[in-house]
C-alpha cells in the first residue's frame, strides 16, 4: 500500500506535499526468491525482528527519486513524521509491480518480522509448482484446518494473465496487418495485370522492333515498385506520426525502433516484388505477331 515518508535532515519546504511510496513487507528469502539483484548494501537477515532498529530496503527508482546522484544506504526515512527512523541498509532491482505495461513504482521493503501482517507465501521449486502447492496447502491445514489457503498460482501464470489484454490486441493487429499484406499484394498484381493487357500493343511493338524481354520484363517491374515505394514512404511517415498509439503493447522495445521498421519495409518490398513479377513475367510471353494482330 501508498504511503508519505520523509526523508532525515531534508525538511519539506512549507507548502510541499511529502512524497510518496509503496510499502510492502518481506522476508528474508522473499528476493531469492522472485530473482530480485541486491544492487547495494545488505538484504534482510533473520536478526532483523521487532526487537532490533527498524532497517528497510528501497528499488532503485526510489534512490534516484529521492537521493539522486548519491547512496541511499546509511540514510533515514520516517512513515510517522519522525517518531521512528527506519535505517536504510540496502537498494534491490525493480520490480513491475503492476504489470509490464506501468511504469516502475517507488517501492520501500520492510522485514517482515518488524511489518507483520496478512501476507502471500512465495516458494521457487524445481519440481511441478502445483505439487507443491498441495503439499504447503496440506501443511497449512495440518498446522490450523481453519486458516483459508487461496489463489495457488505461478508467476508465470500472473505473468501470462497480465499481459493476456495486451497479448490479444497484438495478435488482432497481427492478423489484420496480414491481411491487409495479401490485400496489397492482390491488388498490386492486379493493376499490374491490368496495365499489362492495356498495353499489349505497345509491348508487342517494342518486341517487333527487338526489345529484350529482359528490358520489357524490367519496364513492368519498374512501374510496379515505383508505386511501391511511393507507397512506403507514405507508410513509414504516418507510422512515425503514430507510433505512440502502440506503446502500450510493446515490452523493451521503442515504437520507432529502426530495425523492426527496416525489417517491415523490406517484407512489403518482397511482397511486393513477388507481386510483379508474375504479370510482369506474363508480359515477356506477349508474342509480336498476334499482340499486333489482335489490334
């Protein structure tokens, strides 16, 4: 849960609303087991109960917040306008608290032992997880039958259930992208086909008069991919102009990430090349005399 703090010989100007973090208590083991890095100082130890000074740990995010450009370890904090100093003894990595999607929050970690309270049982296994949620399930029943044991879950099942909206967004506008891919391609073959029977006349004339079908079958092409690459210029721009509206699904990877646009850029070139060359090949097979003939 949220809650205002102050920081030990860093009095608030008046006016000034104190900051603000998350609290969470845990154990001594809990960052060994979520695969949190101890990045400074010292994590919790079992010495760390109601009887010994109050100690707490901080994310990274909240050091540089709060003590930018400097170490946190050794400084003090208060939840209660100064009546108990809590000695900050070490700084962990972040963690996403809510979600990929949202940005890291300020966090403080106090022992649990100095912070008890209802809480979630984190263990890490080698072996099937579900197995050994029975097994804590059946120890906790064997130890009082009436504490309420819920919500035996995996992180890769929290994992999997927060990123199942944003998870089926990206697949929605992946199918649709494919389609509007095989829609391109359709339809550039087919003006392509189309300019090529319009034109059946003037290729026959230009192979009468001992044009390469080489040459011919790079006039079409050329007019093709000219259209082609007005056509990505177009897209590029307006997919620069709105990348913003897809940074909420993308996880580590910037909106105008230069590799995925050259990558998409040459995908629809490809397709579109292939797209072409079929009319475009078509067009080489015209033969002089009946393209003349017909006309």
């Amino acid at each position: 849960y949220q809650r205002t703090f102050q920081v030990q010989g860093r009095p608030l100007a008046e006016g000034a609303a104190p900051p603000t973090t998350l609290f969470q208590s845990a154990s001594v083991d809990y960052f060994k087991a979520i695969g949190v890095p101890l990045l400074e100082g010292r994590g919790f130890l079992d010495a760390d109960r109601d009887s010994a000074p109050p100690v707490a740990l901080v994310n990274r995010t909240l050091a540089h917040h709060a003590w930018p450009g400097e170490s946190p370890v050794g400084k003090r904090i208060s939840f209660n306008q100064g009546r108990v100093w809590i000695e900050i003894v070490g700084v962990i990595g972040d963690v996403k608290q809510n979600g990929l999607g949202a940005d890291v929050p300020d966090l403080v970690y106090v022992p649990f032992e100095q912070a008890p309270g209802a809480g979630t049982l984190l263990a890490r296994t080698t072996a099937d997880p579900l197995n050994l949620a029975k097994r804590i399930t059946a120890s906790v029943y064997a130890i009082d039958p009436n504490q309420p044991v819920a919500n035996a879950r995996t992180l890769e099942q929290l994992r999997r259930n927060s990123m199942a909206s944003p998870r089926l967004t990206t697949t929605l506008l992946t199918l649709f992208a494919a389609l509007a891919l095989v829609i391109t391609a359709t339809g550039l073959a087919g003006v392509i086909a189309f300019s090529v029977t319009q034109r059946t006349h003037e290729i026959g004339i230009r192979m009468a008069l001992g044009a390469e079908r080489g040459e011919v079958l790079q006039m079409v092409m050329r007019q093709g991919l000219a259209m082609v690459v007005v056509g990505l210029a177009v897209g590029v721009a307006g997919a620069i102009a709105l990348s913003h509206l897809m940074a909420g699904l993308l996880f580590g990877v910037n909106a105008t990430d230069p590799i995925t646009f050259v990558a998409v850029a040459l995908l629809i070139f490809g397709v579109a090349l292939a797209a072409c060359f079929i009319p475009a090949r078509r067009a080489t097979a015209i033969s002089p005399m009946l393209a003349l003939r017909g006309n």
